[in-house]
C-alpha cells in the first residue's frame, strides 16, 4: 500500500516534486537489545538523509522513534495510534494518522449509560488509553462517575479461550455472591459491559474467535472493540447468537474511492493477493500517511519558495547546513568535525504537517485528515459505532449503525439511529427458494484434482471446448445431478486462483475457494473441500458426500529380485552362523566326551597283536554330526550314555532346524513378494530415513499442527524442522529450487516428488486422491496402513445461502438412490489402469531356475570336488607307493654286498671244513 500510494502521488501533474520511498524491514530484536539496536539503525539512515520518517509504531519502538524526531527535528508521522501521552509542545514533530478512540469511548459509554465497565487490555496501551479516557472524561462531564474493574488478556492468543472461560466464571461466581448477600432475590442477570483494548487486528481477530468458542458466554454481555482494526466485514464470518457486539469504523470497505484502490491494488500487485478485501485498516492509515507527507512538502515548498530544497539534496546525499547527513553521534564523522545539529527543514515540514487538510477527494481512505496543531493527532475526523445485536438466530441479527464526529459527538439527526436488519440472502438475486420456478446461473469455484475435476482432453480436429464442457470429473458428474435434481440450479464453473482450497490468513481474510465465497464472487463451492471447524466458521456446509480421511502415500517398491543363494534367506544370516558354529561344538562335544568315557573303548587284534581304539576320532567326530544334519545314517554311533545324550539333542536341534528351513523354503520361494520399507504412520514416524510432507497451507497441515496427539505433533515438529533447514540450504547454495522441500504447494507436486525420490519421501494426502493415484499409470506409488482420521468433504455457500438446504436434500437423494456410490466407482476403479491383485501376501508362482540354480551349483561344485579330491587320493597313494617301492629298492641294494660276502665267507668255511674233514677221513682211511 506505501509503494500504491507513491505510485499515485507521482503520477499526479499539480505537484511539482515525485515522492521516493525508502524502506528499511527491522530484523528481529531482543527486547533486552531493541533500544540500541533500532537506534543505531535509524542513525545509520541519517548518514544519507531523508525528509521525512514514515512508521507504524508498536509500545516497545514508539519511545525511540520519539527521542529522535524530537532531539534532530525530523518529524515523524506515524501510521498507528500514538502510544504515549499527546505531546503539550508547541512544536510537535510526531503526528499520528490513526485517531485515538478515546473521546469516542467516553461518549459511547456515557450514551449507554454505563457506570461499570471491564477493561480487557495486553499492557501495552492501557496507561494512555484510561490517562486519556478519564481526563477527556473531567474535562467534558466531572461530576460522572464510572468505574473500571482491568483484566490483563495473556499474551498468547492460543490461551484466550481458556481466559475468557476463567472470566465469564468469575464473573457468574461474583453475580451469585451478590445474589447470596442481597436481602431481594435478584432475578435479572447483571449486565457486564466489556472494553477490549488490544494491539492490533491479528489479536483481536484471535479475540473474536475465541469468544466465539467460549462454552460459558451468556446473552448479558456487550463486548466493545475499541480499536479500528475490527469492521463488520470481519464479523460477517462469526456466528454470534448471545453476545452484543461493537466495533468502531473509520472508513466504509465499501466506498468508490476504496473499491477503486483496491481494484489498482490489484492490478499493480497482481497473484501478490488472492482477496484484496483483506487490505487491513493499517495499511490503509500507511496509504494516507504518504499522501500526508507529499501534501506537507508542497505546503513548505509554497510556503518558503521552491527552492528551499535545492541544496538540500545532490546526487541521492542530504546535506545538512552544508554537511554531509545528518549524525546522531557527530565524533562518528570522520571527514569533518561537526557539533550536534538538528534537521535545518524540520521545523518547517512540522509546520506545514499542521497545515495539512486533506478529504477523499484528495483520494484518502480514511475520511478527513487534519492534525492538533499542538498534540499532533488526528482530529475532526468521524467514525460510524456498529452495533450487532443478537436476534433469533445468528443469521438475522439486527445491525445498527450511527456516526459520530470528534468534538460534536453522535449525529443522532431527527432520528437517534438506523436500525435495519442483517441482509436477508433469501432476497438475493442470486439466490433460489422453492417456491421461485425461475431459472437463475449460479457461480460454482473449484479445484483441478483428479478425478474430481480435470481438464477435458479435446481430440485433434474437434472445436475448442468453452464453458462447464471443458470440465470433467466426479465433481463435475455431481454437478449435473444436482441440476437435475435442483429445480432453476444452472451453473458456471471457474477454478479458484491458485488452485487454492482456502485457509485464513494472518489478517483474520481467507483466501482460495473460501475467500470467493465470502466476497461473493462464488455462489458455491463444489471441490474435494475438506469440512473442518475453521471454515465451517466462515462458511456453511452441506452433508458430507464422500468419506475420506489422511493416508501415506509411497513409492511401491520393486519386485524382489532372486539370486543363486536364495535357498538360503528363509533362515537369516544369524541362525547360520549359530547353525555353523553349533555344528562344531557338538563335534568337539562328542569327540571330547568319547575320549574320556571308557564305553568307547574297543579292543582290536591288530598285526598279531591287541590294541585299544577309539572310534570317534575328530575326523569321525564331525562326519558323525553333519550326517545327523542332513538326516543321514553313519557306520558308527555312540555307545556311552554322554555320547548318547549329546547326539540326542543334536538330533532334535537339526529336526526343528530342518523343519523350518523346508516349511519357510516353499512359501520362499513359491512367493513373490513387495514388501514395503514402512506398513504404518508408526513406522513412518519412527524413521528418518524417508521424509514425509503435506501440501502447505492446506487442510491435511492444519491437522498435523493443531492435534494433540503426541505422534501427529511429533511428525508435524520434524516437517516444520526439517522444512526449515531445507530453506537455509537453499540460501546458502544460492538456489531458488523448491523441488526438495517437503512442503508441496498442490497434489500433483507431492506424488511427482513421490515418484522421482526413489522411495526417500512419503506424501500424506486424502485418500481418495491416493486410491486414485494408485490406480494410474505408471502404477509405481501405493498406499500404505490406515487412515489418520476420518473426513468429509462438503458442498460449501456462504453463510446463510438457502440453497443449502436444496443442497442437503439432493445430496441425501442421491445417496439413498446410490448414485454417488455409482460415480466413486466410475471415476476410481472402473478407469483404472493398473493390476488390482494382491498387495499384501505377494502373487503365488512356480519354480524357476533362478530361485534354485545356487542348489545347482552347489551340487556341481560338490562332484567337482569330489573328482578333485580323488584325484589327489590317488595321486597321493600313487606317490606314496613308489616312496615305498623306492625305500625297497634302495633297502635291497645295500643289502646285496653283504649277503655276497657272507655267502663267500659261508663257502670259504665250508671249504676249510670239508678239507678238514678229508684230512682226518684219509688216515683212518689208510688204517683201515
């Protein structure tokens, strides 16, 4: 609005100087800090200069802006309200565009008749506010007497219910105190009349809604809004049927000169504001306070001459009395030495501020602007009090309007005030009642969403498709029964700006689908809308025609793919290798308890001689074991009881063992299966690994933030934190991709961002969308565990359309007949495009190579082995053999010399024997 407000004060051809605004957005500040460090901005400033300062002051900043307009002569006009005393100077340098409300308290009050009053306030006005009140209240009327009991509202606006809870019970509690003390039964409940005095429109607005929801609000209650922030506009969204109501407005929304600005507004900031409407009152004191300064310069400039600035300025640098800026420290110049001096047009653009008159016809917003030549507030203005009384029912309550003017008090005229009557939208042009045959075309806002409404795909050579024809979808089909169903309902479909369904902004406006309803640009709302709490405040609600409710959308994962050894994962890879080692340390168990135990024994004749042996060596030992494993019989079993033992429990270990293994094997591997790395919000919550978001600004996130469920806020703090970090990484690499973040702005973003992070990211959505997802090529996202909640999604008009009850009973018509059932599935199963088979247990198939093969080769490489290893036996016996044969050999040919000379030795001595024994024979011989 300041920048539209420059923009129209250049254009105009009667002055004779363009206006060039500077901003400086303030970084946030510790209180403990503030002082120093807005001062120390602002002086900063001063070193190049300007003419004026232009600021909407809170109670922390005021005092500051208020030391240097005064001690350097710059004045200061300020958007908001003073918050400090008027100033009793003769040369005021703080003038206030936004009225104080104080004198119209006092006369409202005083016409109402009031002696006690409750004055609600967060601390931050009050001291000026009651200062002002009580002496405007001396001053006009001394002998009144009025007694005001305070109350300090919290500071977090999430505690104002629990307040006024606390208040409204106190307050019945002291009425029956009353009542207990009284000798008269008092009957009539006490009437409590409240002032809420609260600094700005976002708090007050919290106020109202938080009143709105109070269980224990009762009809005696007249709540007095005494800022400007709060017009009926704002009151219009609230279903107030007990309490009085009050505000104050200081310029109608309605007016030409506003319709106009808010129309360049729009223009000029186009996609910038979905709901021009929600130009709060500020920023329309901001837009004047331009207009002020620009009046006051061409006051001085006629008043002094036109060339009173000319040396003021040169090449973008303000020269003060001939120096460079102006220094709130001078010792910080270092190109000259200066003394303090002070702004040397100051007093002049203060005097000609006074001078200054402005009307709309100059093109304010806010009425007629003049300033107290000694205070330097807003004076002669008027305002219009808005009462709204509860009549019936919320929807006919009475409104009743009287101005009043500063000084004057209430024009009350010949009549004291209107009365007239909330608008009946029975009577509206727009609308229809039974009753009325007549055929009318109702404006419809929606949302592209599949398969609720898409775009209709046109065919090459057909005509381009113009008005509802270029819509398809469930939405679109309910349409067309509704119009047949509805006598007179025709219809023009548009798509909300933004594809925005609707939230409430930080002004108290909505935006989307709601705000063109609450503007009446719509007359109804027909969408996947979400109902809630928030907007059923804003607007009404038909029957729910769908049930839906927040589910995971993920990327589905792959088929699991099969290698050589999948024989071998229906055990896991720890019951292997305590399987493994198992089979060792029974091993060594029955080869350890055999050696010692004497049953073992066996006595062998070996060799012709008897040895003592063991039959379960080591080596025995293990094939003794492995062939119990694989359920084999061996030659050889244990004879002793500890042996015996042993093999027993190995023999019950390797039945379960193997019972498993074959009864998880055929399921295994006769089983394809996709399983999902998470199956709950439990799952997803408990990992960090996927991140999961929702579509920002949407119904799904107010979920998340406003539960009370540990889970859901303990999902929606890591989205919020992680969020954030994703944002100063961006900064940091200089990137102004969004397509990392976990905040989404629509639908088809999250399940894009779905499907192209490899199942890194989870996407909570409606479930409708999700199954309808799912079901669409190229068929690679599911949806996983339950539903978060249960939701209904609604026609919405605004509040007080009696087509909604046409509404409610076309939609009950039309579900009774089954004809929403019908469109559910024509839109989501009937056009689906993927296979609809199992999902959780995996399709059955048969055996293939490629489950098996590892058996295979196992089997190979076990025959391979064994040919192998026969070789080597043989190749060893082999060898072993001719070692043999070659120790004989060798044995023999040593022994052959010996045995010769021992045969010559044997001869020899036969020799010398029979020639011995020739030699004895021969004499006898010869004797005889």
């Amino acid at each position: 609005m300041l920048r539209l407000a420059e923009m129209t004060f250049n254009a105009r051809s009667d002055v004779d100087f363009d206006v060039l605004l500077g901003t400086r957005d303030l970084p946030p500040m510790e209180s403990a800090t503030l002082m120093w460090n807005l001062n120390r901005i602002i002086c900063d400033e001063m070193k190049l200069g300007f003419m004026l300062m232009l600021a909407g002051t809170n109670f922390k900043n005021y005092g500051i802006y208020e030391d240097i307009a005064n001690h350097i002569k710059m004045p200061l006009i300020d958007w908001e309200s003073s918050k400090s005393a008027p100033s009793e100077s003769t040369e005021p340098m703080i003038f206030s565009v936004a009225p104080p409300a104080e004198q119209l308290l006092i006369d409202y009050i005083q016409y109402k008749g009031w002696r006690d009053i409750v004055y609600i306030h967060d601390g931050k006005n009050a001291d000026r506010t009651l200062r002002s009140m009580f002496s405007y209240l001396h001053r006009k009327l001394p002998a009144y007497q009025l007694f005001v009991d305070n109350y300090l509202a919290p500071s977090d606006e999430e505690l104002f219910r629990e307040f006024l809870n606390d208040f409204h019970r106190r307050l019945s509690t002291q009425h029956q105190m009353k009542s207990n003390d009284s000798s008269e039964e008092i009957d009539d409940p006490i009437p409590v009349n409240v002032i809420v005095d609260l600094e700005g429109g976002y708090r007050t607005r919290a106020f109202l809604r938080a009143l709105e929801e109070s269980v224990l609000v009762k009809k005696e209650y007249h709540y007095v809004f005494s800022n400007f922030d709060v017009d009926e506009t704002d009151l219009a969204g609230f279903h107030f049927s007990l309490i009085n109501i009050t505000c104050f407005r200081i310029f109608d929304k309605s007016n030409k000169r506003f319709q106009k600005t808010r129309a360049e507004f729009h223009d000029v900031y186009r996609g910038g504001f979905s709901n021009t409407d929600s130009i709060p009152t500020s920023a329309a004191f901001a837009h004047d306070a331009i207009l002020v300064a620009g009046k006051a310069l061409q006051i001085a400039m006629n008043d002094h001459g036109k060339e009173i600035f000319d040396k003021s300025f040169i090449r973008h640098q303000l020269f003060n009395r001939g120096k460079k800026g102006l220094y709130c420290r001078p010792h910080e110049d270092t190109s000259e030495t200066r003394q303090f001096e002070s702004f040397e047009h100051g007093a002049k653009i203060a005097e000609a501020i006074k001078k200054v008159v402005l009307t709309e016809k100059d093109g304010t917003l806010t009425g007629r602007i003049q300033f107290d030549k000694i205070t330097g507030q807003r004076t002669n203005f008027s305002a219009d009090v808005v009462e709204i009384k509860p009549g019936v029912n919320s929807l006919n309550s009475v409104w009743e309007r009287f101005q009043w003017a500063q000084g004057e008090g209430f024009l009350l005229g010949g009549e004291r005030h209107v009365h007239e009557k909330k608008k009946d939208s029975s009577l509206n042009k727009k609308g229809i009642l039974p009753s009325k045959p007549w055929k009318l075309r109702f404006n419809v806002v929606t949302v592209l969403v599949k398969p609720f409404v898409m775009l209709r795909r046109r065919n090459p050579g057909e005509p381009e498709l113009k008005g509802n024809d270029r819509f398809e979808g469930y939405c679109i089909d309910l349409l067309n029964l509704l119009a047949k169903n509805i006598s007179g309902f025709e219809y023009d479909v548009f798509i909300s700006d933004g594809n925005k369904y609707g939230s409430r902004q930080p002004d108290g406006s909505w935006d989307g689908m709601i705000g063109y309803l609450l503007n009446e640009t719509a007359d109804v709302a027909v969408a996947p809308l979400t109902i809630t709490q928030e907007r059923e405040r804003a607007v009404d609600f038909s029957k729910p025609f769908m049930t839906t409710g927040i589910s995971i959308l993920i990327k589905k994962p792959e088929k699991q793919e099969f290698n050589i050894f999948s024989f071998m994962e229906p055990l896991g890879m720890t019951i292997w290798i305590f399987t493994l080692s198992s089979y060792f340390g029974v091993s060594l168990t029955i080869f350890l308890v055999s050696w010692f135990s004497p049953y073992e024994k066996r006595i062998e004749f070996k060799r012709g001689e008897f040895t003592v042996t063991n039959e379960f060596t080591l080596y025995n030992s293990f094939w003794f074991t492995l062939a119990a494993f694989m359920q084999q019989g061996t030659d050889i079993l244990p004879r002793a009881v500890s042996g015996r033992i042993a093999s027993s429990c190995w023999w019950f270990f390797t039945l379960i063992i193997v019972s498993s293994y074959t009864a998880n094997l055929a399921a295994f591997l006769t089983l394809e299966r996709m399983t999902p790395p998470i199956e709950s919000v439990d799952d997803l919550a408990n990992q960090n690994k996927i991140l999961y978001g929702v579509v920002e600004g949407g119904s799904t996130a107010a979920f998340f933030e406003d539960s009370i469920v540990p889970l859901y806020k303990k999902m929606w703090n890591f989205m919020v934190s992680t969020s954030q970090k994703q944002i100063e990484s961006e900064k940091q690499t200089i990137s102004n991709s969004t397509s990392n973040r976990i905040f989404v702005s629509s639908y088809a973003d999250g399940i894009e961002k779905v499907r192209t992070s490899k199942g890194k990211y989870a996407f909570l959505l409606e479930e409708t969308t999700n199954n309808y997802e799912s079901g669409r090529r190229p068929c690679d996202t599911m949806k996983v565990g339950q539903n978060l909640n249960t939701l209904g999604y609604g026609i919405a008009t605004k509040i007080g359309n009696p087509l909604r009850v046409s509404l409610n009973l076309a939609i009950l018509y039309l579900q009774e007949k089954g004809e929403l059932k019908k469109l559910e599935n024509k839109w989501w199963y009937d056009r689906g495009q993927c296979d609809t088979g199992t999902s959780d247990g995996g399709t059955s198939s048969s055996l293939n190579l490629s489950k098996v093969a590892g058996i295979f080769y196992i089997l190979l490489a076990g025959m391979v082995l064994s040919m192998c290893t026969a070789l080597i036996e043989f190749l060893f016996r082999k060898n072993k053999e001719n070692r043999e044969k070659e120790k004989n050999r060798m044995r023999n040919s040593r022994q052959k010399p010996k045995k010769a000379i021992m045969a010559s030795c044997q001869k020899a001595t036969k020799m010398k024997r029979r020639s011995k024994s020739e030699e004895v024979s021969s004499p006898r011989s010869t004797l005889f």
